[in-house]
C-alpha cells in the first residue's frame, strides 16, 4: 500500500491540482490505439486500479524514456494528452475505450479518495487525518522538514494560488470547454452537411435513372408523328384524286350548259333579229296609227268608266 | 385504305412530362405542340373521299361512254402509300440512346456506390469527442498538418489559422 501511495510523488499531486482545475479537458482526448504513442510526461489519469505493480516505477521510467526518443509522432495544436494507461494484463484492449470524463476523486484537492476508503475499515473516518497529522508532526519534529523563510515565500504562494483557482477555475474550465465545444460543432455540422448532401445525390441520382427509363416514350411519339404524317399525306392524295376527277367530269357538265345557252341565245338573237328586219316601214306607219287610235278608245272607255 | 391505322400508340403526355428533365422543357414543348399540330391536321381530314355519284354523272353528261370510262379508271385505281423514310433513322436513333443511357445508368449506379460508400464511413465515424487528432486526419485528411512544408508551428500558414 505504501508504496502505490509512492506514486503519487508530491510533484504529482501538484499536478493533479492543476489539472482538476479542467477535469474535463481531458474528456476530449482518447488515449492512442497503438502500444507507446507520442506522450507527454503526464500524470497516468487513469489508473485507477491501485494493484501492486511491482515493476511500477521502473516502467514508468522506461516509458518516460522511450517517449522521449519516440516523440515524433504528430502534435497537433490542440495538445494530445496521449499517456498510456499502463497495460494491468498482458492482453491490451482495442479500441482501447475512452477515458472517463472526470479524474479521480480527491479530498482537499490533492488526497485521493482512494486512501481514505482503503484506511476506512482499520481506522474509521478520521485515520487519514490523523496519519496526515502524524507524518506532518514527524516531518517538524525530526527536522525532515526544516522551516525557513521559504516556508513562508511557499505559504503565500500557495494561498494566492489557491484563492486564484477556486475563485477563477470555473470561469476558465466554461471557457476552455466553450472552444472545445465549438470546435467540436464545427466539425459535426460539417460531417451532417456532407451526410445530407451525400444523400440528396444519391435521391438525386436515382431520380435521373428514373427519368432516364422514360426515354421509350420520346420514340414512340416521334414514331407516331412520323405515322401521323404519312397517313395524313395518304388521305390528302386520296382526297385530290377524288376532287380532280369530280373536277373534270363537272367541267364537262359545265362546257355543255355553256354550249347550251350559247346556242340558245344566239338562235333568240337571231329569230329577233329578222323579225325586225321583217318588219317594212309601211307596216310599221299602220302599226303605230293601230295603237293611237286603240289608245283613243281606250282612253274614252276610261273616262265613260269614271264619270259613271 | 386504311390500314395504317393500327399503327399509332396512345402516349400519355402526362407521365412523359414527368420524366422530362427541366433542362429539356423547352424540347419536350415543342415536340408536343409540333405533335399535337399534326393530329389535329390527321384529325380534320376525313378518312374517306366523297363518293362520286357516278349515276348522276352518267345522266348529266352528254358524251358517250365518258363517264363509264372515268368510273372504270378511277376504280381501277390504286394511290400508293407514301414511303417510310424515318423509321429506321427513329430506331437507329432509340439503339443508340439505349446504349447511351445504359452507359449512363451505369455511371451513375458507380456514383451512387461512392456516394453511399462516403455515407457509410460518415456514418461508421466514432463521436467527435472520441476522436483523437491521428483519427480525425484518417477521416478528413484535409485536416493533417503538413510537418514537412511548414516544419514549425503551427504548421500551417498564418493566414489559415
């Protein structure tokens, strides 16, 4: 037990501190799938598992080590916080699953929980504490810890530290958190953007072979039309030949109702004509002295007719 | 006479229309109104001549054995059907817009295999918030820096930043 508590060397907690100021910026960031990626020297967040490693402490070393030769992997701007979870069996999991959203819990910001549910069943509720005491007390009393000024410089530091990131964490963690949001918006709407133009083209598509399916009725209807056409001139040369020859045979009806009043009228112009000349001046002298005296009578008759 | 009515199939100008891209309306308009111009001209003209009363003819016209002769010639006569010039060139031209469509349909099933193929990875992606910087270059590798061009940070222009 003691020596898992050695894992969490005060350089450690310091940055555990630090990093609960965000515990969930490392929510965005999954641990790489291959076996020792690029990583930063961080704090393993995610053992959580307390087992005894008996080769802990040297396979951090080795791992610290062999990070710093392999560190060429990309670093992106968005800092990869790619540490391992150290393998707890031979087989390692893949896709290795993500990392939990919020570290580990802690009491006092830098004591995990882990210590006082382990103390819990020996020595209540207050054992930590008094153990927390005890060392502190040995650490003075011994001399192990020597009080100086820069006790003092390091109280100071510490209050002002403490008040900054209770008073100002928060704020920090929403605004951190309020970037990664957006970025992560950005890259969403850009995949649903590509997803529903991908499927309105795909719609799109079908929708063309369709149409293409239609392409028997543009033939057949110029098939008709070319029909059409040719019945039409059928009928039109049907309809000419007929008319023409009702043409002609009515022409000879016509020549012969022509020929007809020709002569007629001529044979007329004619009988008048000798008639006419038929007529010799002395009868016509007769004729008109005929019609005065007809007249006169006529005329007596009439007034006998009107005054009786 | 007559014989050619078979010949003609009822389009149903309606589902045609359907199917006509509208990059191709003002085609399709003016098939349809050229069409329809010619059946109604078909439509206007009678199938059958006027009957020649030949009886009448026979009484009315005065020279002997004229109309007897008309009536002989013109039932005797035969009018030829006009030729058909256009059906083969109609058929030789569906073949080929057979074909074409057919390269055409195939091309457009290739895309929509790549488009469904896209769709599937976009799909298939894990969460954004599951992703880290090497998986987000494997899905869009638009997004991986170019170390080599622009071998210090941030690795990109400043003006795309």
């Amino acid at each position: 037990m003691i020596a898992s508590l050695h894992d969490f060397c005060p350089a450690s907690s310091l940055l555990s501190v630090l990093t609960t100021m965000r515990p969930e910026g490392m929510r965005g960031e999954r641990r790489g799938r291959e076996g020792h990626r690029e990583a930063e020297t961080r704090v393993p967040r995610c053992c959580r598992n307390l087992v005894l490693h008996p080769s802990d402490m040297l396979s951090r070393l080795v791992f610290v080590s062999a990070s710093a030769l392999k560190s060429s992997g990309p670093i992106g701007a968005g800092v990869v916080h790619a540490s391992r979870c150290l393998h707890t069996s031979s087989q390692s999991l893949a896709p290795v699953p993500p990392l939990p959203e919020k570290g580990g819990k802690v009491r006092h910001g830098f004591i995990p929980e882990e210590l006082f549910q382990l103390l819990y069943p020996k020595t209540g509720v207050t054992g930590p504490y008094m153990l927390g005491a005890g060392l502190l007390l040995y650490m003075l009393s011994k001399e192990i810890y020597v009080i100086n000024h820069e006790t003092f410089a390091a109280a100071s530091i510490g209050a002002v530290i403490i008040y900054g990131v209770k008073k100002f964490g928060p704020s920090v963690a929403a605004f951190a958190d309020k970037l990664n949001e957006e970025k992560v918006a950005k890259a969403q709407e850009v995949k649903d953007v590509a997803m529903s133009s991908l499927a309105q083209a795909i719609e799109d598509e079908k929708k063309e072979q369709w149409r293409v399916e239609g392409r028997a009725m543009l033939f057949d209807a110029k098939r008709n039309n070319v029909a059409m056409l040719l019945e039409t001139n059928y009928r039109e040369r049907v309809h000419m030949v007929t008319n023409e020859v009702k043409r002609r045979l009515d022409y000879q009806i016509a020549l012969q109702d022509l020929n007809r009043r020709l002569e007629q009228e001529h044979m007329i112009n004619w009988v008048e004509k000798s008639v006419i000349s038929s007529i010799t001046p002395q009868q016509e002298k007769e004729s008109i002295a005929k019609c005065i005296t007809d007249l006169k009578v006529l005329a007596k008759a009439t007034q006998a007719k009107a005054t009786a | 006479m007559a014989g050619r009515r078979v010949a003609l199939k009822a389009i149903d100008w309606v589902a045609f229309a359907e199917r006509v891209p509208p990059n191709q309306r003002g085609m399709f308009n003016a098939l349809k109104t050229r069409s329809d111009g010619i059946s109604a001209k078909l439509a206007s003209l009678p199938e059958k001549p006027v009957a020649i009363d030949w009886n009448f003819y026979r009484s009315a016209v005065a020279k002997a054995g004229m109309v007897d002769e008309f009536e002989k010639k013109f039932k005797a006569l035969q009018i030829p059907e006009p030729t058909d010039t256009q059906t083969s060139t109609i058929n030789a031209q569906e073949a080929e817009a057979n074909k074409s469509a057919q390269a055409y349909t195939e091309g457009s099933k290739a895309r929509i295999a790549q488009y469904e193929e896209e769709l599937a990875k976009f799909k298939n992606m894990i969460p954004f918030d599951q992703m880290t910087i090497e998986d987000l270059n494997s899905v869009f590798p638009e997004t991986k820096l170019d170390k080599v061009k622009h071998p210090y940070w941030p690795h990109k222009p400043i003006a795309e930043l």
